[in-house]
C-alpha cells in the first residue's frame, strides 16, 4: 500500500531565514507590549485614612472583633499589592498607628496588632519609624499591663540593643517595673529596669533600688530575692573595689 505524501508539503529548512527571524521579532514585540501594558496598569494604593470607631462599631453590626480580624488581614496584607510589593518602609506610618489603634479599640483583647507593631513594623531602616511603634506598643500598654507586657519587654530590648537608645529602654523599663501597673509582670521583665541601669553605668542608682526592693519587702519570690541579693552583693562588691 502506498503512503500518502502532500505534494506541497516542503521541509523547514526551505523557509527562507528573513521569515523566520521576522516572525520571532513579531513574537517578542508582542510579549514586550504585554509586559508594557500590564506595568502601565499597575497603581500602587496608598493606605487610607483610619476612619471613626464609632463609625466602625455602626458598621460591624454588632461583632466589632470580627471587624478586628478583618481588618488586621487587610492591613497586614496591604503591601502585597496586584503586581506590586511595597516595602514596609513606603508605608505612612502615621496611618498606620492609627489604623492599630482603632483595630485594638475594636478589639482590645487581641494581641496581634501589638505583635505586628513590634515585631514586624519596626523591622524597617528607619528609627523615626521604629520609634513610632515602640510608642504605640508603649500607651497601649498603659492601658492593659496584664495582658500586653511581652510586646513592650520586646521592645524594651530594641530599643537598648538595636537603636542603642539606653533613655528610651529606661523608659519602657521602668513602666514594666511600676508595681502599680505590673503586678502580673514575669520577674524576668520587671528585671530589665536593673539590666539597663547597669549597662548606663548607673550602678548607684541599681544599688538603692535592689535593696529597696529587697529591704521593703516588695519581693516574695525566693528565687527573684535570691537573683537581687546576688547582684546587690556583686555592686557592694564594685563599690568596695573601688574605694581600695
């Protein structure tokens, strides 16, 4: 049986070459407008203006930590834009202080907007930035001790390791050190006021205040009274070396 072969059927080398090379210019002409066209439709969104609480409230229909939620995962995801990632750094922080304050008004048993505001938002080279959310996690904390200490013990310790910033630490410091507002505060954390007082050289200022502490029966913790007494016997010590 004989096969069957088109007449006009010929081999791709008998294409001449100009039409080749013309028709792969056509193709990449074709992919680079595309690309053109899909960069000139990109626009970069700005993060709006934080509207009323009470605006909020009315709208949440009565499930304002729902809202919360929502509103968290819009704005965590706000610098994944389509064709776009905007660093943290290009984001107007002004806005988004108020953007977290208002999520946590929504919903002040959350944590995540204090997490995010030191652990994610102050990841930027920017200290101006930085600082205005170890602000935020700071007045936040003022109003729930008990429940938002670990954000501000973290950024306690920015703020003495990573900006070098020992006055701010000591501010931070010493708020979670107010027995006043720190009474469910870990020992650790109510520590970090004698860790920066000593790293500022302030050893006379950490002498009277661990043995306030110690001689005012302030401690009950065996093992806190134990670590005090240590470190009031080491400045002792200092204090007495360096009088010889």
């Amino acid at each position: 049986m004989k096969s069957f072969v088109a007449k006009d059927q010929r081999p791709l080398s008998s294409i001449p070459k100009w039409v080749i090379i013309f028709f792969s210019f056509g193709i990449c002409l074709q992919v680079a407008w595309y690309e053109i066209q899909r960069q000139t439709n990109i626009r970069v969104e700005f993060l709006p203006s934080a509207p009323q609480t009470d605006i909020l409230k009315l709208s949440s229909m009565g499930e304002p930590e729902v809202l919360a939620k929502v509103l968290m995962l819009w704005l965590q995801a706000f610098d994944n834009q389509p064709g776009v990632s905007i660093p943290f750094s290009s984001l107007n922080y002004n806005e988004l202080k108020q953007w977290l304050n208002i999520i946590l008004e929504l919903d002040p048993r959350s944590g995540y907007p204090l997490l995010a505001a030191s652990r994610i938002y102050t990841q930027v080279p920017d200290p101006k930035k930085q600082r205005q959310m170890m602000e935020l996690v700071y007045q936040q904390y003022l109003n729930n001790p008990g429940q938002r200490w670990p954000w501000l013990a973290h950024v306690t310790i920015l703020a003495k390791h990573h900006l070098k910033d020992h006055e701010l630490a000591l501010k931070y410091a010493h708020a979670l050190a107010d027995k006043k507002l720190s009474n469910e505060v870990p020992a650790w954390v109510r520590q970090l006021e004698i860790v920066v007082l000593e790293d500022m050289g302030e050893l006379e200022s950490v002498r009277i205040l661990v043995g306030g502490l110690i001689h005012n029966n302030t401690i009950t913790d065996a093992k806190e009274l134990y670590w005090l007494e240590q470190r009031l016997n080491n400045l002792e010590a200092i204090k007495f070396g360096n009088n010889h």
